[in-house]
C-alpha cells in the first residue's frame, strides 16, 4: 500500500500558517481544529513544522516573550519528507525511527499531504487484517472446509 491510498481517503485541506504567525496564534490555530502540528509555508513552500511537542521543548527552555515570538524561530526545521509513491511500511518504519508523528508528503516539491503515526498504523492493520482473510480464504479451499 502507498501513501497515495491514505491521503485519498484523507481530507485533503492542508492547515498552515505563516512564519510570521506568532506562537500563540499557531497554538490557538491547533487547538481549533484539534490537530496535533501545523505545517509552516512561506507561499506554498514548506518551510518547517510546528507540533505539539515544540511547545513543550520551547517552554521548558524559556518562556519570557514566548508566545509573541514568529513561529519560524521556534519551529523544526529539518524535516523528513516522503512522496505520494512512498509504501507505507517504509513510512512508518523511519516514523518510529526518527520519533515523527506528523510526516509532510511531497509532490515534486510541493505540498500534498500530512500523514500521521496513526493513518500509517491504521493503513498497515488494515492491509495485514486483509492479508490474513485472503490468507484463511486459501487454507480453507485448499483443505476442502469450504
């Protein structure tokens, strides 16, 4: 299975902010639409992400002026990318290598996509609960028990 038979089944409305945004206004931005990290563009280019656990980091490191500062200081920049032809397993084992929850999926360099731990490990039980019926369907006709 590929990263492009995830994002089809996803809602393809990709949320962003500026660099420019404040980190308060980033925060606020999650909270509203409940997700977990928010991709960083400066015009469709991505730039970085800013999740959850940058919050905490950021907090714990110094928090005078830390909500009024542009989200592009305190956002990670060194991503790690995939393409819509990406198998899945491959995605998900360098997400749990790398500790990445939110995965940006490109497209010859543009945007298309996020996929996160969760639509990699629900796309990987799907397609092995898939493999497992067809694999009881055979034992079965060839047994002779259907």
């Amino acid at each position: 299975m590929q990263v492009s038979e995830i994002l089809e089944k996803k809602d393809r409305q990709i949320l962003s902010v500026d660099p420019n945004t404040s980190v308060w206004d980033a925060i606020r931005f999650m909270n509203k639409y409940d997700i977990g990290s928010v991709m960083v563009l400066s015009g469709e280019k991505l730039v970085g992400i800013f999740t959850e656990r940058d919050v905490l980091h950021i907090t714990a490191k110094d928090r005078d002026g830390l909500f009024d500062k542009p989200v592009s200081e305190v956002m990670s920049t060194s991503l790690t990318t995939m393409s819509p032809n990406t198998e899945v397993d491959e995605v998900l084992n360098i997400m749990l290598k790398k500790r990445i929850r939110h995965m940006p999926i490109l497209d010859g360099g543009h945007l298309v996509g996020i996929v996160s731990i969760g639509d990699a490990v629900k796309a990987k039980i799907q397609k092995t609960e898939e493999e497992n019926k067809n694999l009881k369907q055979y034992i079965y006709s060839e047994s002779g028990f259907i």
